[in-house]
C-alpha cells in the first residue's frame, strides 16, 4: 500500500484513530449534523457507485450505500482502527453493498472512471498534496461524476471557539495562521479550496455555507472529558503543566455550562458543503 500522509497515517492509526474508533457513537454524534446538508446536496441515486473518502468508521459509507441500494459503497481511509469498526458495523447491519479499503487518497489506485459520485465528512482536509489528491479522486469518477463535501467554515459568530478561548486562558495553543500543517482548521476558506479544486481538474465548483448543530456531551463535565481526550487536544497540551490543564479544563466546562441545553451540550458550528465536476480522466 503505498503512503505519503505518513504523519496522518501515524496519528490515525495511532491514539486519534483509536479514540475516534472507541467512541465513534460519540464523534457521529458530534458531526451527524452534517449528514442531511451532505446527502441533501450529494443526491445519492440507487445505481450510484459511490466512494467515501476518509470514511472513518463508515457511518456515511454506509448511508450512502443504503441509499445506491442497486450500486454500492466503497469508503477508504488511513485508519485501520477506524476500517475495523466500519466493517463490523456494516457486517451487524447486514449492509452487503458496502465495502471499506486502507488507502491514502491522495495516491491510491483507483479504478479509472470507477465511480459516479465520491463524498467526505471532513476526510478530505489532510492532504500534504491537495491539488494531487483531488486530482487522483477526479481519476476515479466519471465524467461529469460529482465530488460533494463537507468541511469547516470559519466565520466570526462560531460557537466552538468558545471552547478554544476557554482553554487558551490557561494553556497555550497553536495559531492557527502559523500552523500551516494540513488539518480541519487550514481547510476553510472557500476560494482556496476552489482554487485547489478547479487545479484539480474539476469544473462547476460551488461552495454552500450551511450551519449545524453539535452535540458534544450530556453535560458540561462529560463534554469536557470527551474534548481533553482529543489526539490533538492531548498533543497540544503534552508539555503543559497538570495545574494548568486542570485550569483549563475547569474554564472550559464553565464555558460550557452556557450550552447545556434540553439534558445536552449543543453547539453550533458553520461548515460549508462543495460540490465540484470532474471534467473526465
Ligand atoms: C475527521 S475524521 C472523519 C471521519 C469520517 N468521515 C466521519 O465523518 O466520521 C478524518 C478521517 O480522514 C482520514 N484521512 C486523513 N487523511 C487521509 C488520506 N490521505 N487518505 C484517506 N483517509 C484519510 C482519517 O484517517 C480519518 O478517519
């Protein structure tokens, strides 16, 4: 299998991966919110073949193969861990039609032209190579095949960074404008990522700015508990001292408590979904 993510490939088969395999309930919990703005943009059809990059633990690969119920579902990811759980998930709910592989997309051979429609719930924003790993994902559609996906958005009013705010009054934080290592926070701004797109090789590009909402917990407590036990919130803090991040995290679940709503912490959060057309392999 060939690897030129090997730093992700490292974190997502390492402690990430594993977290997100643990708790995926958890995680699905968090980002579902995305999954009616996506499908409502993706219109799976029920021939589609459709490949979900970056699947993690399959919870869209397996939606959209219920939906192409006549076709079927390929997701990929780095993540073992992750593939593991989506497989026996997959295999307890008796999908047939679905199927998950080890691969980085951003150079795995792909079957030429083998797919009508690829999606991502936030699997596409780690390449070291964008333009390369959209252009690979291009290969593997048809022509006029469509690339739909969602990603995050940073606007002003963003409810999350109420909790990076909380944390940083006791520990530090990289900038995100100093860090330019690929990841969620780098991967915004529409007119990059159309830029990067339309480099690719797709055409039709169109950003939609939608908003959804994220639960991160029963409580305050349980929220911030799951949120220190983040890969990069544990990379961030591995140098801090214990008084600080048991600060920190006092400060944020005060922070929290604002958000305590209906027995859940709810947060809202902007994200955009994209869809572009590949002009052909
Ligand atoms: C934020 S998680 C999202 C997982 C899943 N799409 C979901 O919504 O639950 C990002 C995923 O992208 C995967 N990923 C990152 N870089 C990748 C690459 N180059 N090729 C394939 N998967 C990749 C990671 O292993 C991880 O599972």
């Amino acid at each position: 299998m060939k690897i030129v993510n090997s730093h992700q490939a490292q974190a997502w088969n390492g402690y990430e991966g594993q977290h997100w395999a643990d708790n995926h309930d958890r995680y699905n919990t968090l980002v579902s919110g995305l999954n009616k703005h996506l499908f409502a943009v993706a219109k799976v059809g029920p021939g589609d073949r459709v490949l979900d990059i970056g699947c993690g633990a399959g919870q869209t690969t397996r939606l959209a193969a219920g939906l192409a119920s006549q076709g079927h579902a390929v997701g990929v990811d780095l993540s073992e861990p992750m593939l593991d759980r989506a497989r026996r998930i997959a295999a307890e709910e008796g999908i047939s039609n679905v199927t998950f592989e080890q691969a980085d997309a951003q150079v795995h051979s792909f079957p030429t032209a083998g797919f009508d429609l690829a999606i991502s719930r936030g699997g596409i924003m780690y390449f070291s190579d964008p333009v390369a790993a959209f252009a690979n994902i291009g290969r593997a559609l048809v022509p006029g095949g469509r690339l739909v996906f969602g990603c995050g958005r940073d606007y002003g009013e963003n409810e999350f960074d109420r909790i990076w705010e909380a944390m940083m009054r006791h520990v530090e934080l990289p900038d995100p404008a100093e860090d330019n290592a690929p990841g969620p926070v780098n991967f915004t701004n529409s007119g990059q990522i159309t830029s990067v797109l339309t480099e690719a090789g797709f055409a039709q590009v169109t950003a939609e700015p939608r908003e959804s909402v994220s639960v991160f917990g029963r409580d305050a407590e349980d929220a911030t508990t799951f949120i220190f036990g983040w890969g990069p919130v544990r990379h961030w803090l591995r140098n801090a001292s214990s008084a600080d991040v048991a600060a920190a995290r006092e400060s944020v679940a005060d922070a929290l408590r604002t958000f305590e709503i209906d027995g859940a912490v709810r947060l809202s959060g902007p994200s955009w979904v994209f869809t572009a057309v590949a002009e052909g392999a």
